[in-house]
C-alpha cells in the first residue's frame, strides 16, 4: 500500500455489520477500503461492495477466499435483508401514490366509517408529503414528517375533523394488534411443522437456547438463511465444541482450591447395551467426562474398577475427594477397591438413591399403601376425563393435582402433599351445584371419589403421612440440588427426618418401623466421614451441638482428616487450629461471625472467618464444596448409543464431540440462574413413567371414547417440576440437635453390623 494512504477509524455511526470486516483509508480526498481477510482494496462502490465481496455474491465484486464461514452467511443475510427493505419501501410508496390520487377521500368521510375493527389501511390519515424512509405506520400519535425534511411535528394531525385522528389511531392499535397475532400464529405454526417434521420432542421448547433462536432469527429480517446441513455438522459444530471446552476449562480451574467428586452414572439403552458415564461436579458446575460401553463386562468388578481408576487419573488425584456410584455389589467391591488405591479419596454411594428407596419402602407399608391407592384412584378418575379434569382445574384456578418429581416415589409423595394443599378447592367442586347436575357425579366411580373426599379420616391420614414424609423429600432435593452444595446440609437433613417422625408417631413401636427402614437404606452411609464432616464444619449446625454428640461427630472428622491430608505435619496444624473453632477464639468469636452463621452459606462464611486458621480453612471449603448425590437428567440416548457403535474413525470422533457438547450444554443449563423452570402437563408422555398409576385406566378403554377429546381440555397453569430446591429447604434444617436418641440409634445399628 502506498505511503500516503491514512488509515481512518471507523466510528459507531457506520451501523453496516459489513464495516466490522474491512479497514477505511483516506488516500487525499478520495476513500478506499480494504477487506480484512484477503486485503484486497477498493477504490469505489462504498461498503456495498464489500458486503457483496465477502458474501461471494456476484456483482461489481471479486468473491473473497478467506472470509469464514458464519461472516459469509452474515453478509449474506444482510443483503437479502437489505434488498427485501427496498421492495417493503417501494410498495408502500406505491400504495400511498395511488391513495393520494383519490381526492374525494375526506376525514368526514373517514369518520363516518366509525372506526370499526374491519377498517382497512385507508382509515389512516395522510399526510400532504411522506419521506420514503421513513414508516409511515410507525408513530402516528407523535406526529408525521413535514414537508421540510426530517422534523417531526408533535401533536395531533389536523385534518378535515379533530377527531379523525383519534379515531385512526385506535383503528390502527387494533390493525397491529390483530396483525401481530396473525404473525405470531404464522411462526408458531412454522415451528411446529419443524418440530413435528423432523420428531424433535415438544418439550424441546424448554431449552434456554430456544427463545434466543428465535430472537436471533427475527433480528435479520425477512429473507434469513438458515445453516445447511453441512454447516451444522462441520464451522457450527466446531465453534460450540470451543465454546463448551472454554466453559469447562472455567471449572477445572476450581478444582485445585474447592475439589471435586466424581459420578458414575449407569443407564441402560433398552437393547441389551448398559453405559456408563463420569461427570465432575464442583461448585462452579458439573461437567460430562466421558462415557464406556460396559456391555461386555457387566458382571466384571475389575474392568469397572479400572474405568474408576482412569477417571481419577485424568481429573487428577489432588483435585479428588470421593467418587459417588450406585449402592450395587459390583460398585461397592469396585469402588472399595479404589479407595485401598487411593488411601485420599472416599467411595461414596448416592444418597439421592438412598431416599429414594427409602420412600418406596414407606410407600410399601399396609398403612401407607391404601391412602396412596385411594389417592391414585381419585387422580385417574380426574385425568382420563376431560370434562372433570377441566372442571377440576377451574376450582383450583389452573394448579394441577400430580406434582412431577425427579423419581416415582417422590412423585407420589409430592402429590398428596398437593393434594392436602387443595383439599378444600376438590372438596368445593365435588360439593357444587356443576358436579351434582353433571352426568360422571351419577357414576359408581364419582360415588367413590365423593366419598374419599369428603371423608376427614381420608384427609387426617394423609395429613400425618405428609408431615412424616415431608423432611425426607426435602433432604431429597437438598442431595441433587445444584444450587448449594449438599455436603454440609445431608447429616442435619437426615436427623430431621428422623426427629420429625419421632414426634409425629410418639409411640416408639411405631417410629421405630420407619426409623428401621432408613437406617437399612442409609446402612453403607451411616458412619461416613465426610457427611459428619459436613456437619461439623457448619458453624450453625456445629455450635448447636450438645453434650457428648460433639464426641461422636469429632471422632468421624478426625477418620476424614487422616484420609483428605497424608502429610503429618499439615495433620497437626489442623488438630490445632481445630481449637480455635470448638473455643470460639479469634474471629470465629466475632459478633459478626456468630450472626453470620445463619446468613452465610458454611464456605462463605469459612472464606470470611477462617483466615486465623488457615489449614483448617482450606479442608472445611474443599469438604464443604461437595455435593452428596448423582445427577438427574435427561440425554440423548440415540447419540450416546451411536458413539459407541463400529463406524468410520473421523466420523465417531465427531460424535464424540456432539454428545460431548450436547452434554456439557444440558449440564450448564442446571447451573443456578440459568434454567428456567416450565409448567408441565402431568399426562405428557415424557412424564408418563412416574405418574403411570395417577393418570392411566387400570384397564384399556375403561372409559367411553367422547371423553378422550384431549383437544377440549384447559392447558395447565400451576404444576411445575421441582428440578432444584426450594429456597427454604436449607432454612427449614433449623438447628439445635439434643435428641440423643437419633444419634445412639445410628450407632447402635451400626454395633449389630458389626457383629
């Protein structure tokens, strides 16, 4: 380039997207451009040029070779914008020339249509001139272009009437708002001919990326290009698998001040294949590892074991605290096994699967049984009828009697929780004047569902049932929330559970069959290191402790301490600074320290208060920042399923990456903050696993066909899936833990085990 060319900076007036591609130079009073990619320069033809250059599209322009792709397509879309504006302006400047041709058109004239909702676009008024850019519909109460330029007059439009202007502009507030619904059904109605085209799942519509989809479409305008197929699987794919490797990166960089636990997911394809998957979890997020086809080996605890060993290898020793399996023999020997290999880590079972088949077992029990078959007998009369379910849903002003769930057990609890919450409105609709003169109040069945609701001692039963099960569904979504860690909350959670059954049932012969149950379920977990731990590094849980409890508890710390820090030298400096924390000396005395423990989460308040103890410090945030049970999620089994098929190299490496990506997308999704919670259709197919025996007729076609019309029923408004928890779980812990026989009756238990 010539000496005298002059670069100029291009300023945030030049709104063109092209302008972020190529640089300007002044070459004396003449503007030149050059295309930043292939610097090729021109001496005419403005930023259009450019924009048909590196869009390669044929014109007064050469295509340029090294344009990237999505730039291409930017440019591209941006020309097919550009051209369709011209037509949109063009057409209206045709439609206002041949209305300004019909003189006879008066505002009285105009006023005498009395503004109804069928006028056409002639009720507007006209001004004597209009600039062609500028749209005409666009602000008519502010105003209209005068006849010198640009300025805008404010105020009304005096025509041949003063009201014809009022009277046009509700006229056309009712044009654009019929207008913009009849768009919106346009594009509503195009997306489900893709959704149901292609068989994506309908609840598709959830994803956090759908909305911005659409709004990044909308931005370009009419005439947008979507990817081609080559597109998504070659530039498109490659720049989320960057994306996602970047916002994987971002929590492995925490893994050295917070550790992590790995997972171990096992699933099944339902052809005879079984998968497993490790994820990392630390506070910043979870992330998908890899998965292995363990079909060949199922039975085979030496081949699981080095799959566990290889994934501690690759996320680094020093970062790992526990590895979190299934409770199943072969894990257990696996998962032992590794622990003998690494003296420093914890093999810990799911405490979500412990709950779990600790509320199937309660669901099993003689008393427990009948009301939920009672339940279920009411909740499948509603929901195989479309004028009771409708009917039901106007009394309780759209919230849904099931309650979804992240497991089947904990689905039935949580709707006769939902149930006792809308005791009132079922009874009101069962009670009406609309139920006593419909035909179903008349049915044998609608004789039982009046009884059962209107029964007290139906009501009282599932009352108590709901007060004993209650602290063990929120420990349930304390274990798989992504919101707080759980390591610190599990033990209090389950002393709860136990404290609250206790109270309910007074009689000890009868808390004792639960108490049983849990213990039985939580026998791999009842003396683990790290839950106590947990327990004990919370300051609002620790110094509420009484009595010889702080014995107990301290002597799992210390198994937990000799396990997490070989090093004996760093082991003593933490036995000592351990008294400053029981004797509440230095800062963990402070006024500000001691309120905090209520209001701070424990590894924000150890980060603000624990500078005086620095070792101890950073074991209670590395414990603390652990999470206590496995992911509950949704995957796509057709890819995972595919990675692990015989194919050609490159091709599955690309599968790799897709199922890769696809993972770690749904994974940060779960992080706080960014999935949104979505009312849900309790009879959706996608939901039928759980909710079977609410919604399904014991018998095919038990009901007559004219009640199947699922086209007349009223949507859903009020039944969401609980994905996390409720903000309330942690506060609803409490403190204070003087119940001695909670504690004695765990190590009891754990006495006879040993025996």
């Amino acid at each position: 380039m010539a000496s005298d060319m002059e670069l100029v900076v291009v300023t945030s007036q030049k709104h063109d997207p092209a302008w972020k591609h190529c640089q300007m130079f002044k070459n004396g009073d003449r503007v030149q451009l050059k295309c930043i990619y292939c610097g090729k320069i021109f001496k005419g033809g403005g930023i259009h040029r450019i924009k048909e250059h590196l869009a390669g599209q044929k014109g007064n322009a050469a295509t340029c070779l090294r344009v990237q792709p999505d730039v291409r397509l930017q440019m591209l879309e941006s020309l097919n914008g550009v051209a369709a504006k011209k037509r949109k302006k063009q057409k209206l400047a045709d439609g206002i020339s041949g209305y300004d041709n019909n003189p006879s058109t008066s505002g009285t004239e105009l006023l005498n249509n009395n503004c109804g909702l069928n006028t056409e676009m002639d009720l507007l008024p006209v001004p004597d001139m209009i600039e062609h850019n500028v749209d005409v519909y666009g602000n008519i109460e502010d105003g209209v272009s005068s006849k010198t330029g640009g300025r805008k007059k404010k105020g009304r439009v005096r025509k041949s009437g003063s009201d014809v202007v009022n009277c046009n502009a509700i006229s056309l507030t009712s044009f654009q708002a019929t207008n913009s619904k009849k768009v919106s059904n346009t594009v509503h109605m195009a997306i489900g001919r893709f959704f149901f085209d292609v068989g994506l799942p309908m609840e598709a519509a959830n994803s956090v990326y759908f909305q911005p989809m659409i709004d990044a479409i909308a931005s370009h305008g009419p005439g947008a290009v979507g990817p081609s197929y080559h597109d998504l699987r070659s530039w498109i794919m490659k720049n989320l698998v960057h994306e996602t490797k970047n916002d994987v990166d971002k929590c492995v960089e925490t893994w050295g001040r917070t550790g992590c636990s790995i997972l171990v997911n096992e699933w099944n394809s339902g052809k005879g294949k079984t998968f497993v998957n490790f994820l990392v979890y630390c506070p910043e997020g979870t992330i998908f590892l890899r998965s292995a086809d363990i079909s060949h080996a199922i039975d085979s605890t030496d081949h699981l074991y080095e799959l566990l060993r290889e994934t501690v290898e690759e996320v680094g020793l020093r970062n790992v605290l526990q590895v979190i399996t299934s409770s199943e023999d072969r894990y257990v020997i696996a998962g032992k096994r590794l622990s003998d290999t690494y003296p420093t880590i914890f093999w810990t079972p799911c405490a979500g699967n412990c709950v779990n088949l600790i509320l199937e077992d309660i669901g099993e029990l003689p008393k427990v049984k009948v009301i939920l078959d009672q339940a279920k007998s009411i909740s499948r009369y509603i929901y195989t009828n479309k004028d009771v379910l409708n009917m039901m849903r106007r009394y309780t002003f759209g919230v849904d009697l099931l309650d979804l769930g992240i497991s089947k057990p904990y689905t039935d609890f949580l709707t006769l929780k939902r149930m006792v919450n809308i005791k009132h409105n079922l009874q009101s609709m069962v009670t009406s004047e609309e139920w006593m003169e419909s035909p179903y109040s008349k049915q044998a069945e609608g004789f039982a569902i009046l009884d059962y609701i209107s029964n007290q001692s139906f009501w009282s039963t599932c009352a108590s049932i709901t007060r004993i099960i209650d602290p063990l569904l929120r420990l349930l979504r304390i274990v798989v929330s992504e919101k707080k860690p759980a390591m610190g909350f599990i033990y209090a959670g389950l002393y709860r559970a136990k404290e609250t059954i206790k109270k309910e049932l007074d009689m000890k012969e009868e808390y004792l069959i639960y108490w049983n149950i849990i213990d039985r379920r939580w026998e791999q977990l009842q003396r683990h290191p790290l839950h106590a731990a947990g327990f004990y590094f919370n300051p609002k849980f620790f110094y509420s402790l009484e009595g010889d409890a702080h014995l107990y508890i301290r002597s799992l710390v210390y198994d937990c301490i000799e396990k997490l820090v070989p090093d004996p030298i760093t082991q003593d400096k933490i036995m000592k600074e351990t008294a400053f924390y029981h004797n509440v000396v230095g800062d963990f005395g402070r006024k500000m320290a001691v309120r905090a423990r209520d209001t701070l989460l424990p590894t924000e308040w150890w980060l603000t208060y624990g500078g005086g103890c620095p070792n101890l410090a950073r074991l209670a945030i590395r414990i603390l920042s652990q999470t206590c049970g496995l992911i509950h999620h949704k995957l796509n089994r057709v890819f995972l399923e595919q990675m692990h098929e015989r194919k050609n190299r490159l091709e599955n490496q690309r599968l790799v990456d897709l199922v890769y990506t696809q993972y770690n997308m749904f994974l940060k999704q779960m992080v706080p903050g960014n999935k949104k919670q979505e009312t849900v259709d309790p009879i959706a197919i996608e939901n039928i696993d759980f909710v079977e025996d609410w919604v399904m007729e014991k018998e095919l076609g038990a009901e007559g066909s004219g009640n199947a019309d699922w086209m007349a029923v009223d949507l859903p408004l009020g039944n969401v899936m609980l994905l996390g928890q409720p903000p309330d779980d942690i506060e609803a812990l409490g403190a204070g833990f003087d119940d001695y026989e909670i504690f004695d009756g765990v190590k009891d238990s754990e006495d006879k085990n040993l025996r």
